[in-house]
C-alpha cells in the first residue's frame, strides 16, 4: 500500500527564532515581539526574508517597560508611546492641544478659597486670623449662622497683628438700606441705616431690626472688601444680608462699610451674643 504525506495539519510552535535551526512550512517562531509562519524550508534565513517566513502576528509594545513608577501616564507622542510621570500633588493633567503633548500644571490661583469653619455649638465669636495678605487684591466672605437667643445681632470686627480685635467706637462707618415683608408679603416702609463712628459693623440690625432665633431666623451675609492688608489707607467694602427679625419679618440689609483706620488688616471676627450652627467661609480674589 503506498503512503501518502500529508505534512502538518497543525501549525507547530517552535519558540523563539534560531538562526541554525532548520524549518520547515507552517512551523511558527516568535521574533521580536511577534510570531512568523514558515512557508518555505529554510535554515538561517531571518523571519525578515518574506520569501521564508510570512507575518502571522504583530506583538504590541510591552508597556511596562515604559510605565516604571506608580502613577505614570502613558500617552503618544509623535513617535510613540511615552511615559509621562506623576506630578506633584495638587497638579492637574494639561493638554496643549492637537500636536502637542500633556503635562501637569497648577489650577490658577485667580479665586481661592482660603479658610473655612463649621460651627456645630453655641459660641459667640468666630475668627479668622492671618487670612489677609497681598497675594490678593479682593477677599468674599460669606456667612450662614443661626442665633440661639433672640436679639443675637450678627457682627464684623477687624483683626490688625497677631489676635487685636479692634473694637474702637471710631473705626467703622457703615450705610445702607433695609426693606422689610412680612411672611404674607406685606411690605414695611423702606429703612435707611448710617453710621459714621461705630465700634463693629452691623450685619444684622443695622436699622434696628433684631435678628430671632431658632431655624426659621438663620441670617445669611456676604461681605466683600478690596485690599485689607493696605497700611496706608482706609478699608471699603460691600455687604448684604438677608434674615428673619424678632418681628416675624424677612429683612434685607443691603449696603457698604469702611474701616477707617490705615493699619492692615489682618484677619476679622464674626460675632453675637450667641448662635449655635452656621459656616463661614473666605476667599481670595487676585486683579
């Protein structure tokens, strides 16, 4: 009976190209990162020679040659792929758009938020100390608070130096406008408030409207002022807030403050008689 060869019928692996080892079709090697199929019997010709070896299939970049430390990146640049590694903390990933590569860089400075504080028991006083500087032209506080005794007006002193809480009957001017509705929208007639020598700056109460008490009569305030830290001049800003008085009253109190003396600023004081929750935050605004 005569016999018939039917060669392989498998492709045979035979490992990593050797360039004296003899092979014959369909035997596979790998080389470079990929594997080659023989279609021709061939002993030292390279898996390049396409007339002894034909692509079977491409192998990837091995990336962990290119990622080496925790928190690597990998991206492509116009060669490749490339490692980009870890920034420093806060950093955020930058792109330089088409045709350019990422980077980190620094979230802009222009509008910080530079302290901030809970209250979750009755106190009197929260201060904020060596928060003003000239890193920024412009500073935003903002104030919720809940008095816990009725009459618990809300106020603003000035800190100068270490911990001074300036407390003169000189220091503060303030003005403003405050309208008050009742719960049913019925309006009072318009109140103006002025002060041209005064010891705090009425957040609450400017026109003689108490704040109450409790958490229907929360008072929440935002002041503004420009250049605190300026020793040469007086200090201006804005502020408003809306509360509900003693009388039942939704009242607004819209307007501007001073502190007259030249000395810097170097922090402020919130303060009542009592209240027993509320936030007050601060940030820095640059020109």
């Amino acid at each position: 009976m005569s016999t018939i060869d039917l060669g392989k019928i498998k492709l045979v692996w035979r490992g990593p190209y050797d360039n004296s080892t003899a092979y014959t079709p369909d035997d596979v090697v790998s080389s470079g990162g990929a594997s080659y199929i023989c279609i021709a019997n061939s002993t030292g010709n390279a898996v390049s020679s396409g007339s002894h070896w034909n692509l079977l299939a491409q192998g990837g970049t091995d990336i962990s040659t290119t990622l080496t430390t925790q928190g690597d990146i990998l991206y492509r640049d116009g060669s490749g792929l490339q490692r980009l590694a870890a920034g420093t903390s806060g950093q955020v990933l930058q792109t330089g758009g088409t045709g350019a590569n990422p980077s980190w860089g620094t979230v802009s400075s222009d509008f910080v938020k530079l302290g901030s504080t809970n209250v979750t028991s009755n106190t009197t006083e929260i201060d904020f100390l060596s928060v003003f500087s000239t890193d920024y032209e412009f500073y935003k506080i903002f104030i919720s608070v809940y008095p816990s005794t009725t009459g618990s007006n809300i106020q603003f002193r000035a800190i100068t130096g270490t911990n001074t809480v300036d407390t003169s009957g000189s220091s503060y001017y303030q003005m403003g406008v405050q309208p008050r509705m009742t719960t049913s929208a019925s309006l009072d007639t318009l109140s103006q408030y002025a002060s041209n020598s005064h010891g705090e700056v009425y957040l609450t109460y400017p026109a003689g409207n108490s704040a109450g008490t409790g958490d229907s009569y929360g008072a929440f305030t935002t002041m503004e002022v420009a250049r605190p830290w300026d020793s040469a001049n007086s200090k201006w800003g804005h502020l408003k807030t809306y509360y509900r008085d003693n009388g039942n009253k939704l009242t607004l109190v819209n307007g501007a403050w001073a502190y007259r003396p030249t000395t810097a600023m170097t922090g402020f004081r919130i303060y009542g008689s009592t209240f027993d929750r509320g936030r007050v935050s601060i940030y820095g605004i640059k020109h």
